[in-house]
C-alpha cells in the first residue's frame, strides 16, 4: 500500500523520475523475485517427473478403459489399434524425440539438484557400449537426467554416441507412458530391445543398465554408498557376447535426495518388500522426501541435493559368442575395480570425505 501512495505522491509532484522508481518498487511487491519464480519451476518440472512416472500409466489406462464406455469409445478403439500395430517399437530402438529431450523443462529439472554430468575420457563412436549406473537410488534421476534428456549436454560431451537408458519393461505396455518414455531414448531391460541395439543399430549406440536394480534401492540411504554388484554378471556376459565396452559410472549423490525407512533383514515388511518385488518387478520402498510448499515437512518432492554423475574409462571388450564363465568372471572382476577406482579418485571432488568408502554388495 505505501509503494502505491509513493506512486500517487510521485505522479502529484509530477517527478517522472519519482514515478519511473515507484512503479519498479510496484512491480517487485505484485510479483515474485526471479530466483523464486525458478525455484518454484524446478520444484514443478522435477513433480512433474516423479508423478509421471508413478501414476501416468495407471491414469492413461483407467482413462483408455473409461473412453470405451463413452460416446468417445471410437477414438479409444483407434488408440488401442494403434497400440498394438506399435507395440514392438520399444524392442525395436524405441522412438527418440531430439525435440523432446531439448525441452527447457529438463534444465529446470537439472538445476534443482543440481545434476552435473562429468566426462572422464573420450568415447569412440565406432564402438558400442554398456554403461553400468550406480547407485540406483529411488527414482534414478541422476540416470534419467544425464541419459534420458540433454539437460546436461551429453551429445555434446560425448559426441557420436547415442545413450539409451534401460528400464523395466512393464512401462512400455502403459499407454502414453511409454510414449513419453520412448521420446527421452528410454528403452526396455530385457534381451531383445538391448540385442537390437547393440547387434542391429549400428555403432555409437550406448545402453545404460542400472545394474543393483530394485533390490539396490531398498538399501539407498543418504550418506551411504554401497552397491549390489558382486552377483550381477549378466551385463558383463552380455557385453561379452556383443563385443560391446564396459563402462562404469557413478553418481554422487542418488542416495542423498530421499529418506527412506529401511526394513532389516528376517523381518515382516522385509520379507514382503522382496515378495512383491519378485511379483512387481520393483521393490515398494517406504519413502519420503520434502513438502511442496514447506521444505521442513514431509512429502514426495525430493530434497535438492548435488548429483554428480561420473563416466568412468571404457574397458575394452572382446566379442565372444559364448564366453565361458572364467571370462565373464575376469571381466566383472576388472569391471568392479574400474568402479572402485573411479568412486576413490572422485569421492572428494563431490563432496564426501577420503575415508568415505563404497561398499560392494
């Protein structure tokens, strides 16, 4: 109210030096500085994300179900027909979208963090890779930010390589969700959609296994690192088979941005997070991270804590059509020591202490 009489008081004067300032003083009071207004656009791009992820495909199918029962049953009978002409374009290279995964949303969704993506050597285009990502943490974003928009510059970074990031096949059978999906590059975890890529789409191509999976992240926890990988072989006989290089990458920070109450082992809710893990494909983690509108309460939106995603050095990797267990055993063993080595020369650039350490699981 006082910047308004000031305004008045200026234009009775009649000091248009007095006005020009009160009417600034007017505009800051009406609306919000333009550090809030982006904070509240990150906040809004990475809920944008998180729901998303978890409630489009259940909403987009109850919607298609519903359209059939209404007089807009038609364009839900040519949807559902579409669909099935499509379903195999996930296995099959999916539908990248550079449109899409330049979006300005996703420099929103990088800033909250922030998520910073740190290149340690070149990548040769006329090579297939499979990268490792570590830790899986609750929702990857380190993962999806880095691999699944170009928020962080990875064309740039790396330029002739095509990431392609793994995830479970069941969101490619939701409609709409798999669309949006296919257009970030993201593809399914299983052996046909990965054989197309690193046997019948050329070189360059890099796919991006999240390797600790669900049961990874029902041991993410802020300040904890550690990673389930001393029984995961499948992706190092699979590299074998493709000829395809190895390359470790972690992330500092994944399990920082949520809290999560973790159940110890031989109990109940122990018991039932693995079972229907095993039902489900992913693991129910009981989690929580800030409110919407207050930072100190309790909700769904993450807390904005640095992710920093380190692309460790490619292990080079014969073509072997069937490797014999001595060989993948070699290789996850350099694999692993890659990892460490990579986790011990970064840990104190991103924030953590030297006697930090990562534990293997």
């Amino acid at each position: 109210m006082k910047t308004i009489l000031a305004a008045y008081s200026g234009a009775l004067k009649g000091t248009g030096a007095s006005i020009l300032s009160a009417l600034q003083d007017l505009s800051v009071a009406f609306w919000p500085c333009r550090s809030k207004m982006e904070k509240h656009l990150q906040v809004i791009s990475v809920l944008q994300w998180v729901l998303s992820f978890l409630a489009l495909g259940t909403a987009c199918t109850v919607l298609l179900i519903y359209m059939f029962c209404t007089d807009c049953w038609l364009i839900a009978a040519m949807y559902t027909a579409w669909l099935i002409m499509d379903w195999n374009t996930p296995k099959q290279g999916g539908r990248r979208s550079s449109w899409v995964r330049n979006w300005t949303v996703w420099t929103y969704f990088r800033d909250y963090f922030p998520v910073r993506l740190i290149k340690t050597h070149n990548l040769l285009p006329n090579r297939n890779y499979i990268f490792g990502y570590h830790p899986h943490g609750i929702f990857c974003f380190g993962a999806f930010c880095n691999f699944g928009t170009e928020a962080t510059g990875f064309s740039k970074k790396f330029p002739g390589i095509k990431p392609s990031l793994a995830t479970l096949a069941g969101n490619f059978r939701m409609p709409v969700l798999r669309d949006y999906l296919m257009s970030g590059g993201i593809c399914p975890v299983n052996k046909n959609s990965i054989d197309y890529l690193l046997s019948r789409n050329g070189t360059g191509n890099a796919v991006v296994i999240v390797v600790g999976g669900a049961a990874e992240s029902l041991q993410c926890a802020p300040g904890f690192n550690s990673v389930t990988l001393k029984n995961r072989k499948g992706f190092v006989r699979l590299a074998l088979q493709k000829g395809s290089d190895l390359v470790p990458v972690y992330s500092f920070g994944e399990n920082d941005v949520y809290k999560q109450v973790i159940f110890e082992e031989g109990t109940y809710w122990r018991y039932l997070q693995k079972k229907l893990q095993k039902i489900l494909g992913f693991a129910p983690c009981l989690f929580h991270g800030c409110g919407l509108f207050f930072g100190d309460s309790c909700g769904i939106v993450p807390y904005g804590k640095p992710i920093t995603t380190i692309v460790g050095e490619p292990i080079t990797v014969p073509k072997i059509e069937d490797p014999t267990d001595e060989m993948v055993d070699l290789y996850h063993t350099m694999y692993i020591k890659s990892l460490q080595c990579l986790f011990d020369k970064y840990k104190t650039r991103s924030g953590l202490k030297e006697s930090d350490v990562l534990y293997i699981q």
